[in-house]
C-alpha cells in the first residue's frame, strides 16, 4: 500500500475544507442578494512576538540559553453571517516556535449553526470544547499569561488538541434563578496528531519517525456549570480517542497505536471583580504499542496526574498580574528528571491601548518532561528558570 | 509679608474653586449617563441587569421574554465607559479581551460596532432584536427605551 506524505494529506485535508467554505460563504451571501455589510464581514487578527531566555535548558528547540526569538505567532480570522443564526469562519495561522512550525496552518475552518441559546451545530474543522481554556489556548490576546500551564497544555501538542475534523452540539440551558445555567458540548470526529507533535518527542530522541503523524477516532462531551454565584464556574469534560499511524526506524517499517484511552478533566474558574482563581485536573491513562515485524510488541505504559491552580489580579484598566502552580507527573515512567515537572510562575501584562501589549513572565521550572527534549539538551539539567516576554497586537 | 488671614483666605479660595470644579466634573459626569435602548421586536420593555450582562458579553443570544437579541455597541467615549463600568464591570481592554476570545475561538462575530449615538440609533431601529446604548440626552426615534432592572 502506498502512503501520501503527512503534508499532504494535511494539505488535502485542508483545500477540500477551504473550498468548501469558499464556495458557501458567497452562495450563502447571495441567496438574498446581500451586501458586504448586510452579510457582517469581518476580518480580523494577531501577532505575537516573544523573547526567550533560560539559564540552562534549551526549551522546545530554541536555543533559549542562548537568548532567542524564535517564538512567532500571526492569525488571520475572517467571519461572515449570511442569516442571524448562520456563522461561517475560517482561521490561519503563521507559528514558528524552536524546532515546532514555520508553516501556515489552518486553526478550524467552520459552519456554525445557532437554533437559539439551548441548541447549536458546528461542522467542518472545529476546535475541541474541552478542558478549561482548550478552545481559547492559542488566543494569546485572551490571557494574561504569555505560556499557559505546560501540564496541560503542552505548546509542542497545541495545533494536535486544539480542534478535530468533525462536529460539535452545544448549548447553554438555563436552570432557573437559584440554580443558575448548565453549557454542554458534545462531540466526535477524528483527531490528526502530526507526526511533528511534542507528544512524540521522545521517539523521535529515540531515532523513530512518523511520516504521516497519527490519526483515528475522537469523541467527548462537556459539562460546564455556571453556578447561581455570579462568576464561579465548574465543569468536567470526559473524552475517547485512538490514534494509529506508521512509523521508521532505520529502514524498518512498523505501526504505532496509541489507545484506546479516556482523558477526564475536572475544573472550575472564579471571578470577582479584579480577581480570578482557577485550577484544572487531567489524567491520561494510556498502553502506546509499537510494532515491527519479527520483533515482539513494545508497550509503553503512561499514567500522568497533571493539575494546576491559577490566580491573577487586574491591578489597573491596562496592568494585570497573577502567578500559577502546574505539575505533571507520569507514574509509569523510569523514576528520574523526565517523569515530572513542576513549575512556578509569576507574569504580569500591560495593555498600551486596546490593540498593544505586553507580556513578562518568569518560570521556575523543576524536571524535564515538558518542553527539555534530549535532542537538543544532551547535558539535559533538572531545574531551568526561564524568562519570556512578549508583544502583542491584535486588530 | 503674609498674615496667617491672607493665607485662610488663599486656601478658602482654593477650596471653593476645587468644589465648584468638583460639581462641574460630577455635573458633566451625570450629563453622561446611558440609555438601554432596542429594536421595537423586541418583546418585552424591560431587563435585568444580568440579562443585559450576558447578551454584552456574549454569553447568549436569546434571552426568555425578549427573544434573539444581538448588542450593539459604541466604539469609544464616555457613554461606552458609563456602560461598561455600569453594568459589564469590566474594563474596555478586558471587554474586547472577552470578545476576541469568542472570535478567536470561532464561537461568535465582534458585535456591530458604531462611532456616534445616531448611528447606533440608526441600526437598532432597523435591525430586528438589536440592543444598544446611548446617552441619555440623544434622541432615539424608531428605537424603544429598556427599563434595566
């Protein structure tokens, strides 16, 4: 059986996605004969540029004990509503971070149909409504944060967790005045892991490629609560998934699965006035086997914990500041360095005016199992204090 | 030389200027306050403040009693920030923040946003379930005023 390389599968992927929205969004628009404005056209985007420094460390290919600029971001998002229900999106973006990206990917790409508040559809490439801050993890203009908490949400596995090939059923319903509004999501389609994704980057330390990345089913609901409490929130999102992709290892051909696996995820979010807290839980429970033929089935076993607690304060209009705590740690791993890690960091944001700003962030970071790759650190130190500031505009 | 009575009088001076200055800046101030107004297809002619909280921030689009409704907003000046202090409690960075977050996450459009209180006048009273605000002094024909409860 002959194999199409990963770009362009992806590439594929995505043409049939863009035509198929480049085609609706003007036969949408023309149905009633509307006006660039009647429709709400709307283009709009950001980009982000970033300075890293650790003290020992290279972090993600980057060369940052060195001091290094490779962390650049630019997205373009266009919009239209043909009907008030009817939104169809499109978002792309440039990333480059260390030896992640230089490329231009597509974000999602997505028709979105709203009955009313308790019942809405979305087809196309969506992003996955899981967790709390997945659907916003790559909106660095969103967050104070310039690196959200690694425990969770790895940068290197971003573009793979961030939205499937699929749909999604969402809606919010109300509860009643003491009980407040329950938002649920359900979804599934397929999930595409490039073969790129830090999630591999311990086999690719090991000499193994994965030309085409992996694939396969993914499906998961999502339960948020919105308490009679004005601003707290708690929810719990459970999701299925199992992924299969070939791989090489020095001319010798074989097959990598990952699964089948459930990932839950517990968490809750407060906000009042100038203060927000907040903290998530995940576990990941997997068996990922890899086969070659004439050689016995290798099983790699993981059970990672991984949780963090947030708080942030907005001191001003334009200054905010806030510290997290996150952790991960795989019990099934080798006890060393690389089975956790546990990092402190303090950040603070400045917002020049409604489309500039700025970002400073300090991590003090404990093992390597995010982010350290063997690779690039072949003198690989336990601890790493790394300093990251970041400009943003967005318009 | 000063006497201690020239001094009194300077700082009594002082002081009547800075109340006087003090009731212009609070006069201006109460020149600006907002009026919730909507399309007349709007059913109801009143709102909760909450309601109105979550239709600004996107947090829904159909409220019971009302129906669909979509927000309309100013782009800047004293009316949007007696607006947004008065009933989003947010700043105008962290309210766009809020909304690009929406955007970004392909989960809604930027709502309509206008210059000037006519203008906004103008496309509520022609746009089915559109709610905005303006100052309280600005006319608003063909747009009814919400009682914000």
């Amino acid at each position: 059986m002959t194999t199409q390389p990963e770009s362009f599968v992806n590439r594929s992927r995505i043409m049939r996605i863009t035509s198929a929205l480049a085609l609706l969004v003007p036969a949408a628009a023309n149905l009633h004969a509307q006006s660039v404005d009647d429709i709400n056209l709307q283009v709009h985007g950001y980009a982000t540029q970033a300075f890293l420094y650790t003290n020992k460390n290279s972090w993600n290919g980057t060369d940052s004990n060195h001091g290094s600029a490779s962390w650049t971001e630019a997205v373009v998002n266009l919009s239209v509503e043909p009907e008030s229900k009817l939104h169809v999106g499109v978002q792309a973006r440039y990333y480059l971070l260390g030896d992640y990206g230089n490329q231009i990917s597509l974000d999602w790409a997505q028709l979105d149909y709203k009955v009313n508040s308790k019942l809405g559809f979305r087809v196309g490439k969506v992003k996955s409504p899981l967790g709390l801050l997945n659907e916003t993890q790559d909106i660095d203009p969103a967050h104070l944060w310039a690196l959200l908490p690694q425990s969770i949400y790895p940068i290197a596995s971003r573009n793979s967790l961030l939205s499937h090939y699929g749909g999604i059923v969402y809606g919010t319903l109300p509860l009643g005045e003491s009980l407040g509004k329950l938002e649920y999501a359900g979804y599934g389609g397929e999930r595409i892991l490039s073969g790129s994704d830090g999630f591999f980057q311990f086999l690719r330390d090991a000499g193994f490629t994965l030309p085409n990345g992996t694939n396969g089913p993914t499906f998961g609901a999502s339960l948020i609560w919105h308490t009679p409490l004005r601003g707290l929130k708690v929810g719990a999102t459970g999701e299925y998934d199992h992924e299969n992709g070939e791989m090489d290892l020095a001319g010798m051909h074989g097959t990598l699965e990952d699964g089948p696996f459930r990932t839950p995820f517990f968490y809750g979010q407060y906000e009042k006035k100038r203060w927000m807290v907040g903290g998530e839980y995940q576990r990941i429970r997997l068996n990922s086997t890899t086969r070659f033929p004439g050689l016995p089935a290798f099983v790699n076993e993981v059970d990672a914990r991984n949780f963090y607690v947030m708080t942030s304060y907005k001191a001003s209009s334009k200054l905010a500041a806030g510290t997290y705590y996150s952790s991960t740690m795989n019990l099934k791993a080798p006890v060393s360095t690389s089975r956790f890690q546990k990092d402190w960091t303090v950040s603070a944001r400045y917002d020049f005016n409604p489309y500039l700003y700025a970002k400073a962030e300090q991590h003090f970071i404990n093992g390597t199992a995010t982010g350290f790759n063997a690779s690039d650190n072949p003198n690989l130190q336990p601890t790493t204090r790394m300093t990251i500031l970041k400009l943003g505009v967005s318009f | 030389m000063k006497t201690p009575l020239s001094c009194w009088s300077r700082l009594r001076s002082l002081f009547v200027s800075f109340c006087i200055l003090s009731a212009l800046a609070m006069s201006r101030h109460a020149h600006a306050q907002v009026t919730v107004i909507a399309n007349n297809s709007v059913s109801a002619s009143e709102l909760s403040s909450a309601d109105l909280h979550d239709i600004f921030t996107g947090t829904t689009t159909s409220i019971k009693g009302l129906g669909d409704v979509a927000p309309v907003l100013l782009k800047a000046g004293t009316t949007h920030e007696d607006f947004l202090t008065r009933y989003i409690g947010k700043s105008d960075a962290a309210f766009r923040a809020g909304w690009r977050s929406l955007l970004f996450s392909g989960q809604s459009t930027m709502p309509r946003t206008f210059d000037s209180d006519a203008q906004v006048v103008e496309y509520v009273a022609h746009t089915r379930g559109a709610i905005g605000y303006i100052a309280s002094s600005s006319p608003h024909p063909g747009a009814k005023t919400m009682a914000v409860r």
